[in-house]
C-alpha cells in the first residue's frame, strides 16, 4: 500500500494538473446499494471518519442496516481502485426521500476516507447522488452540515461544490432538473441512479 502511495506521489510530481494526474491514474469509482458483505466496513467508515463527514452520526453496525432498509432509504457504497492498486470501499453516502418534505431528499451521510480525499471522488459521490435522488423522484437534494471540531473539511468542499446555500451557512442544495457533472478524470463503473 505505501508503495502504490509512493508511485501515486511520484507520478503527480510529473504531470502538469490535478486532472491530469487522475487521467494518468485511471481512477475508476464503483457505486453500490449497501449490501451485508460491506456490511462492517460501512460501518466503520461511518463511525471513525471525522474529516469528511457531514453529519458524523453513529450508529451500531444493525442500526446502519436497519435505517438503511427502510422505505425511502438509500445508502450507496463507493470503491476505488487506480492503476496502482485498489483502495477498497472508501465512501458511503445515504438518502432520505419522502419523509421530511415532499419532493425532497434529504442527504443524511457523506463520508469518504483521508486517503483519497482531493481526487475528484467527493464530486463523483455528489454525480451518483443526484442521480439516485432523482430516480426517487425527487425534485430537490439537500445536505446540512453538522460542524464537529474535525470535520471542517466537509463543510469547505459543500462550500465549493456548487451546491447552493439555503437560508444558513450550513445547508446546501441542488436542484434536480440536472444532475450534478461528474469529472472527466474519473471513472464511474456503476450508475447509482439505476440502483434505487
């Protein structure tokens, strides 16, 4: 693993830009329903990732599955791998349709790993969810941020995400006509929209 690290590394000192990089990385993204084979390590990544983690609840690995089989709830899993390696199941993030607000969804997780954070994976996530929210049939995503003394992070990429600010500084959202750009560099091997 620091192997791949140090190659990932060296090659960034080669290329010209940030997107090149991943280009030249062949990052590829691949987006799944929760299932109970990632099961734990959605679990862990749900209650130990504190940077980027918009809401940092905590729940027991079956409070996760219970929540996430209830009607209107979607969690979707996010594994990357590159040329240089895989790096597992890295991201998850979940959605609450119906129940708060007609026509909306509710972002309630948005957790992604130290180790790929900056490589266009937190926009790939925001791709995967609109797509999904809208196969909810929703017409609006939103997110509020819940502030920790870690998880500034979070709040500074919603901040330039492109999500719009709602009437406070910690909630964010977006408008379905469209869904959320996903960037050039980076593969998506499964469309979350045709999971829900």
């Amino acid at each position: 693993m620091y192997a791949s690290e140090r190659k990932r590394k060296e090659l960034r000192q080669t290329v010209s830009s940030v997107d090149r990089w991943l280009e030249t990385l062949n990052l590829q993204v691949e987006v799944e329903r929760l299932n109970k084979g990632d099961l734990e390590r959605a679990s862990q990544l749900l209650n130990k990732t504190n940077q980027m983690n918009l809401s940092t609840r905590r729940l027991t690995v079956a409070e996760l599955w219970d929540w996430s089989q209830q009607p209107g709830h979607v969690l979707l899993t996010f594994r990357v791998c590159d040329k240089f390696g895989d790096y597992g199941l890295v991201g998850m993030a979940s959605l609450a349709a119906g129940s708060e607000a007609p026509g909306a969804a509710r972002m309630v997780d948005f957790i992604l790993s130290c180790r790929v954070m900056g490589r266009r994976i937190e926009e790939t996530m925001l791709h995967s969810l609109t797509c999904t929210a809208r196969s909810m049939g929703a017409q609006l995503l939103y997110a509020t941020y819940i502030p920790t003394s870690k998880n500034r992070p979070c709040l500074a990429f919603f901040d330039h995400s492109g999500f719009q600010k709602l009437n406070n500084d910690d909630t964010f959202s977006w408008v379905l006509d469209k869904v959320y750009a996903k960037p050039e560099p980076v593969g998506l091997i499964s469309e979350a929209g045709s999971l829900s």
